[in-house]
C-alpha cells in the first residue's frame, strides 16, 4: 500500500495490524482519484475520510493538494496507523483523528459547522452503504460544489438520488464499484454517467 501521486508519490503507508480491513487497491484508488479530480479541485478545500482504516484515502488527497483532512475511525489499531502514516509522511499538522463511530462523529463535525469539498467512505463490505448515504444527505457536511465518493461492494445496489445528492458517477472495479454523489443544481441535468 503506498501513495499513488503528489507529493509523497511512492511513499509506503502502514497499515492497522489485523483489524480486519480491507485497503483500497491502487487500482481503485487511482480510478477514484480520476473522477475526483476531473470534477474538482482538490486544493479547493479539506476532506473527510470515513471509515478511514490506514487514511489511505485521506493521505492521498493531501499528497494530490487538498490542505487539510479530517479521518474518521472507530478502531483504535487503524488509529495508531493513521497517526503513523500521517507523521511518516509530514501531514500531522494537516490532519484531525476521530477515533469515534461515523455516525457520532457526523454529528460533531456538523454541530462545529464543518463543511468539506470531498468526503470519502470506504466502510466494510459487509455493511449497507444506504445508510450512510442517506445520513450524509440529511447532513450540512457538503459544500455546495463538494463531492461524495462512496466504495462498496458491486453486489450492493445505491439510491440514484438522496435528498439533494444525485448520483454523478457510477463505475464497477472487480468485486469493488465507486459510486459518486454531488448535490443537484437547479437546471442541471441529473442523469447518471455509466
């Protein structure tokens, strides 16, 4: 596992020792990157990692230009390789470490009035993306230009549209599929690209 582009382009990042997690190909995470930053700007503003497991995700994203993250993970090992990986790499100063079930910790960042330009969430397989998304919809986390990228299972099927957020992009990768979401514009046409 290692960083795929940027800054720290090559470096290797640890990940948490056994705690049942499933990392990000370099495959999907450079395909995730792709769509990401055909859409926006990464340096545009900060990124939430959900589920973050090494901050694979998260670290990416400050090595590609975003100037801050916030890393969500309720497992004390994928902390303790968080915070590794983000002193290894420099970007300690750039990132905030929930060690926290996501769903309390979209309650603070929304209490505190955080918004992100990306929110990423890559949760176990096993689990429905479904509520998630439908608790992000419900959310003020978004900025009104941001991005949601959700990895799941293919098998598991996700709303085309939740409150505000549409489903931009939707791409299959082996047993994996990203699916994007990003708030609806007035006027705009919400079809979906395949």
């Amino acid at each position: 596992m290692r960083i795929i582009a940027g800054t720290a382009r090559g470096r290797r990042l640890k990940a948490p020792r056994g705690a049942g997690t499933r990392p990000t190909s370099d495959r999907l995470k450079e395909a995730l990157f792709s769509i990401v930053e055909s859409r926006a700007d990464l340096a545009a503003g900060a990124v939430l990692d959900l589920y973050a497991g090494s901050g694979a995700l998260a670290l990416e994203a400050l090595s590609r230009g975003a100037p801050r993250a916030v890393l969500v993970d309720y497992d004390i090992r994928c902390q303790r390789a968080i915070t590794d990986n983000t002193r290894a790499l420099g970007f300690a100063p750039r990132c905030r470490v929930l060690c926290e079930p996501v769903t309390t910790a979209l309650g603070r960042l929304e209490r505190r009035g955080e918004r992100f330009a990306l929110i990423v969430a890559d949760p176990p397989y096993d689990l429905d993306p479904r509520p998630l998304i439908e608790g992000l919809a419900t959310r003020d986390l978004l900025e009104s230009a941001g991005l949601f990228v959700v990895e799941h299972r293919r098998q598991r099927s996700v709303p085309p549209r939740c409150g505000e957020l549409v489903q931009a992009v939707s791409r299959v990768y082996g047993d994996g599929a990203l699916t994007l979401f990003q708030r609806e514009t007035p006027g705009a046409d919400s079809g979906q690209e395949a």
